[in-house]
C-alpha cells in the first residue's frame, strides 16, 4: 500500500514564520529551515526573539488565521486523496496547524507541540520524535507501507531520499544546487502527474 508523505510550509501553504516576520516587522524571524538545517537551532533562536519583543502564541495565531493555501494547493490535495492515502509530516505545531487543516480540508497531519505558559507565551516546544520526518517514513514503511514523499527544504531530504520516489517541491535554490541527486518540480501538476506514476 502506498502512502504519499508531504510537507506543509511552502508546499502547501506560505512559511508562517516568513508572514509573522513580516506582520510583525521583525525581519530576523524570516529563517527557516531553508536557511538553518539544525531545526533545535532554528527554534531556539526564534523563541530568543519572541521573549525579547514580548510576544506569544495568540500573535502568530492571528497572523496564521490570515494565512490561505498555496493557490491551487487545495485542488491538488483533493485530487491527490482521491487516488492514495496522505499524511502531511511537517515540523511546525499543532497550534499552528489546525486552522490551516481546516482550509486544505482536514487532511491528516503528523506535527509537533508548543509548550505554552498561562500568560500565553511560548516556553518551548516538544518534538514527537528524533528526526521527524525521516523516522515516521520509517515507521510507516515498518508497517509495509511504501512511502513517497516531497518537501521544499534541508529537513525533508531524509524522508525523500528514503522513500520509493520524492522529490524537492518548490526547493530553494540553495537546497536544489546542494542536493543535485534530488529531483525538482515546482509546479502542482507535475507534482500530481509523478506521484500517479509512481504508485
């Protein structure tokens, strides 16, 4: 049985720190996992910036309630989920996904969680497992599933490269020229049209 394993954020729907950033004004929350590989790294440094200009968890939150799928993001899932199963595996957090979820139709997302204090600032976050993506395309390949996969970044690689077809979706030049073995697409039918043939 097959499984089609994607990525969220910038596959699916705008980087939600990117359109923090810019709500916010506070350019230094533009990094992403495009730009830090090391994710611990990368959220660490954002939860340092968001303590230091006072912010919590109910400013992104109306900032991702703003955010809309990717234009044609929804009619490709739709189309996708009639020919195989899917499971979004994405690093962001299930109190950013849910509204999210809601606009791409309640697909199933694997994700992980904030640890939020009573005055609504982000104390942390709690990872589901080591190496996310790479370990639940294991997992589920465990299971005799056969997983293919796509993502647009440094931490997708793993679950593309160890799944029976993936490629990088929409991947930053940076990511694409340092990864030539991974193949690109970057647009939505030819995204729909590989995964046909590879099931």
């Amino acid at each position: 049985m097959n499984v089609v394993c994607l990525d969220l954020e910038g596959v699916l729907v705008p980087e939600i720190w990117i359109a923090f950033a810019k709500a916010s004004g506070i350019s230094e929350l533009e990094r992403t996992t495009r730009d830090e590989p090391d994710y611990d790294k990368l959220m660490n440094f954002r939860l340092d910036i968001l303590r230091e200009h006072g912010l919590g968890l109910a400013e992104i939150q109306d900032v991702i309630a703003t955010i809309d799928p990717m234009e044609g993001a929804r009619e490709f899932l739709d189309a996708l989920r009639e020919k195989t199963q899917v499971i979004i595996i994405s690093d962001t957090f299930e109190q950013f996904a849910q509204p999210l979820m809601h606009k791409l139709g309640w697909p199933t997302i694997f994700c992980n969680s904030l640890e939020v204090g009573e005055d609504g600032a982000i104390t942390g976050y709690k990872m589901r497992c080591d190496q996310t993506k790479l370990t639940t395309v294991r997992a589920l390949q465990s299971c005799g599933m056969e997983t293919i996969a796509a993502g647009d970044s440094y931490n997708d690689l793993g679950m593309i490269r160890a799944s029976k077809a993936g490629w990088l979706f929409k991947g930053a030049p940076s990511t694409k020229a340092e990864n030539p073995d991974v193949p690109t697409l970057e647009e939505y039918d030819e995204l729909l049209a590989a995964i046909e043939s590879a099931l």
